[in-house]
C-alpha cells in the first residue's frame, strides 16, 4: 500500500511539473503586451504652420473644423488600403480647409468672374501663378518639416500638437466677455429721434479702434447707408444760357492706380501732380474691378448703390454723361483698348446708357494686354481728342478716356515677360504731364478730371497677396482724383485738397458747380476754388465687389466675405 500510495505521489508530481512546464512554454510564446502611441505623423507640421499662419493673421482658423480634422487624421486605422485611402482624403480635406481658412478667392469668386479668367492669356496665368509663391513663407515651411523630422524621435510632437490645439478650442469659453446687457445696439438706439445721415456720422467718425462690432450691428450700419445713398443726387443746373463761356469736359478713367501704388513705385510727387488746381485726398473708388468701377463713374450723378444695384434696371437721372448731354455737351469716346475683354464697352452701354460713339483709329502700338490685346499709346490717344475737337468744331464736349495701360499683366511687345508698373506708371504720368503742356498752348478752355478705376494691388498686405484684387481694401479702392482748369490764367498757385470723406457724387456734383456758376467766365474763375468744393458730398468708406465688402465703422475697416459675416479687417 505504501508503495502504491508514493507511485500515485510520484506521478501527480509528474503531472503537476508538465503542466507548469507547458504553461510556462506557452508564456514564452505569447507575446508580451506592448502600448502602441499613434502620433499625427508628417501632419504635425501642417497643424504647425496653420498655427503659426493664423497667429501672424494670414488665416482664420475654424476651431471646430480643425479639431474634427485633427481626429480624422489622428485616430488609427488598420489595413494598409484602409489606411492610404485615409490619406488621400486628409489630403483633400486638408488642403480644402487651409483654402477656406485664407483670405484667397472662393469658388464662389471665381465662378463669378469666369469670363474675365477665361480671357487670361496662358502666359500670363503662368506668371501669376509663379509670382503668387511666397517663397519666405515657403521657406518657413521647409525648416518646420524639418525640424519635425530631427526631433520626433526625442519629443512626442503629436503631443504638443494636440495640447496647443486644446488650448485654442477652450480658450474662448474662459477669455469671451460676459454679454453686455442693452435692448438694441448702441449704434441704432434712439433712432427715432436721429436721421439716417445722424446715424451714419455718428457711428463712422468713433474712434474706438479696439473695439470689435457685432455682424449684427455692421449689417445695420450698412443698410443704412445704402437706404440713405438711394435718397442723395448731385445738382445740376436745367439749362445753359447763351451767354455762358464754353468749355469742354475731359473725364480720364485710369485703370490700375490708387495712392498706395503711387507710394510704392515712389511715384507720389511726380511733377504732374502739383499742376492740378483741386485734389480728393479720400476718394473711394467703391470698387477693386474695372467693370464696376466704369459703372459708378457713368452713374456718379446718384448715390453710391450697392454693387448688385448696379447691375439693376437702368436710372437716367443717374447717368452723369447724358445729363451733360442734354446740356449741350457732345459725347465723344477714347479707348487704349478694344472695349471686347469682359464685354466691357457693352456693359457701359446698356447698364449705364453711354452713347458716346467710340473715336476709333489706329494708334502706335504701346503694349501687349494680359490677355494679348493690343494696348494704344497713351500720348497719342490723348492727341487724337485735339484732332476730333478741331474736326468737329463743338462748343461744348464731355470726353471720356478709358485707358488700362497700367493694368496688370503687360508686357513690351515681342517680351514674353510682364513689364513692372513703376515704369509703366512713369509713362502714364510724363504722357499726361505732355498733354497738360499741349492743352495749355491750345485755345479751348477744357475742365480736365483725372479719376482712375481702382489700385493695381502693387504691394498687397496679410489678407491679400500682391496684385490680387478680389477684396476692395483701401489700399486698392483709395484713387487720386484730380481737377484742371485750362485756359484761365489767373487762377491761384496753391492747390486745393478736399480732405473728407469722398466718393463719385463729390466729383459731379462739382461738375455740376461748374457750369451753374459759370466758372470758366473769368480768367480767376467765377467763384473763388474754396466756394466751389465747399461742402462736397461726403461718402462713407464702403466698397464692394461680387464676393466681398470692406467699409469703415467706428474707426476700423470691416470685411465680409461671400455674403457671411462681416469680422475686422486685418490687413
């Protein structure tokens, strides 16, 4: 018994030692449990960017959409397919999220403005494009990547990323103000007792430049504007008198030239300057497009519509060249261009009721356009209007001059290259200079009106790059609006500035005080300079194009995009 009870002994000894020995040959087999860290990969750096983008006010980042993406590209995903289609599509999202992020035109911009891309010549489309490439900012982009790659296997960078990206999400819910408490915005309180032009000054002329207006109360403000706008119309007198002096009417609309471009070419004390009798300092030209820009002029007679009421039905009493018309002045036209590009001559015709017969004839060739037209010379387009008036023998003509010389885009014939806009700007103003000499030694007295369509965009700012002109900031619609009276020989030296606020009416309604006063009766004019821009017209800052808005409200610059929300302007 003893011996079989040790043999069962041994054998379960046995047993229990196989049994460890198989678990323990199992333990060595399984493999030991290791925590895997998912990190944003090459992805950290474009997070880094946009952060350091939206820091210096190149972007506006969209909090909730960037954390959404964040995830999207950070969770883990198993199957190699899986995964590259994964990819594929952050890169998609990506790259569409950074553009709706930027100030850069949207589908919604471009679509509109179809025609006129579509006449871009391939040339110049390369050019631009090349010259879009911000090579710094490229640059910057380079040295993160590469930081990135000497440091990931030291530091966790997705773990940065993520904090930083938390910290942005939760910080307006600690840094937002509590609301203040008022039944009604401060800007249209107590309207009852306050007229629209009230109401406009009052907001425009705060200064409070760190403050930040509701989009509520932007709207308003603007709304406002336009409703008093529709009520406002230069004066003009109903008839001229035998008696009054003749004189002739030269309107030049000058594409491509606002002060900023003046400062940037280092053109803003050119001679020519200094020879006009009146000058607008803040003339808005409402406007960054040639197009719209054409409009407003044609229709200056009124106030300052929206830009879709430009396009609305037609208001004679608007149309500043036949109600000239009808006082006498014969309507003549000069172009450096064709008119065909963006319908543009057309456009002037029905929407604006121009009937001025074009002055067609062949002029030496000066440039090639952006979209390989021929582009005149501009000293003889201007000499054709002294043979036309000496063939026509009229009395009384108003003259507009459309010239686009100074357009982005062109080039010196037989160079593919684009021709820079300082020399080209020089040009312009030693050939307008030329004219005023010519005009001087001639015997008609000519009311002379330089006013151009809108800036080149010479040196852009953090919301727009250089030559891109699809938002209107100030620095495109701000123009030099000048005045000449030829043929009196006593009028005063110094120049007169017109220092407010200032807009298309401004400019008509002085023409209108032109004639009513009979101003070319005296060799020192009928009434002193100073009587006849004494209470201009003054227009508040607000410029549009078809996606975009910029105006001036309690001392800060206002942008609203694609008919969203109007947020400061950080340029």
């Amino acid at each position: 018994m003893s011996g079989q009870t040790d043999a069962r002994k041994d054998q379960a000894g046995t047993s229990g030692s196989s049994l460890l020995e198989a678990s323990s040959a199992r333990m060595k087999k399984a493999k030991p449990f290791k925590r895997t860290y998912f990190g944003l990969g090459l992805w950290n750096a474009y997070f880094i960017c946009k952060f350091a983008l939206a820091y210096a006010g190149y972007l506006r980042l969209d909090l909730l959409l960037n954390a959404v993406f964040f995830l999207f590209v950070l969770i883990p995903v198993t199957g190699k397919w899986l995964n590259g289609l994964r990819q594929i599509a952050a890169i998609v999202l990506g790259i569409s999220l950074l553009w709706s992020e930027s100030w850069l035109p949207g589908p919604e911009s471009i679509i509109a403005n179809t025609s006129g891309i579509a006449g871009f010549s391939v040339n110049y489309v390369v050019q631009l494009a090349w010259d879009f490439i911000n090579f710094r900012m490229v640059g910057w982009g380079v040295v993160i990547i590469l930081a990135y790659y000497l440091l990931r296997d030291f530091v966790r960078v997705t773990t940065i990323t993520a904090l930083y990206m938390a910290f942005l999400v939760v910080q307006p819910i600690f840094m937002e103000p509590a609301p203040a408490v008022r039944t009604q915005p401060a800007m249209v309180a107590d309207n009852t007792q306050k007229t629209p032009a009230a109401i406009l000054s009052q907001a425009a002329t705060a200064q409070d430049p760190d403050a930040v207006a509701p989009t509520e109360e932007v709207e308003n403000w603007y709304k406002t504007f336009l409703d008093y706008e529709k009520e406002r119309m230069a004066q003009f007198p109903t008839g001229i008198s035998a008696k009054d002096t003749p004189f002739d009417i030269i309107i030049l609309n000058i594409c491509s030239l606002s002060n900023d471009d003046l400062e940037a070419a280092n053109l803003q004390n050119h001679r020519v300057f200094s020879r006009f009798n009146i000058r607008f300092d803040k003339f808005n030209s409402a406007t960054s497009y040639s197009g719209p820009a054409a409009l407003r002029l044609l229709t200056s007679a009124c106030g300052q519509p929206s830009h879709d009421g430009l396009y609305d039905a037609r208001r004679p009493d608007c149309e500043i060249m036949n109600r000239l018309d009808s006082l006498g002045f014969k309507q003549h036209l000069f172009l450096d261009h064709s008119g065909v590009y963006d319908n543009y001559l057309n456009t002037m015709r029905t929407q604006a009721g121009l009937t001025a017969p074009f002055e067609k004839r062949k002029y030496p060739l000066k440039y090639m356009s952006f979209n390989n037209e021929e582009i005149a010379d501009t000293l003889s387009v201007l000499r054709h209007w002294t043979r036309v008036m000496n063939r026509d023998k009229d009395k009384r003509s108003v003259s507009l001059f459309n010239f686009i010389a100074l357009h982005d885009g062109n080039r010196l014939p037989l160079h593919s290259r684009w021709e820079a806009f300082e020399p080209r700007a020089k040009t312009f103003l030693d050939s307008l200079n030329t004219f005023i000499n010519e005009l001087e030694r001639g015997r008609r007295k000519v009311l002379l009106v330089v006013v151009p369509e809108h800036g080149a965009a010479v040196r852009g700012d953090k919301i727009q790059t250089p030559r891109l002109r699809d938002i209107p900031s100030r620095r495109i619609t701000q123009v030099p609006v000048l005045v000449k009276f030829i043929g009196l020989k006593d009028l005063p030296k110094n120049q007169i500035h017109v220092s407010g606020n200032s807009s298309y009416l401004a400019l008509s309604t002085l023409i209108g005080r032109v004639i009513e006063t009979n101003f070319f009766a005296k060799n020192s004019g009928a009434v002193p300079l100073e009587t006849l821009v004494k209470d201009l017209p003054q227009t508040h800052m607000v410029s549009e194009n078809g996606q975009a808005a910029v105006l001036e409200y309690k001392g800060r610059d206002y942008l609203k995009l694609n008919r969203g929300k109007w947020e400061p302007y950080g340029g």
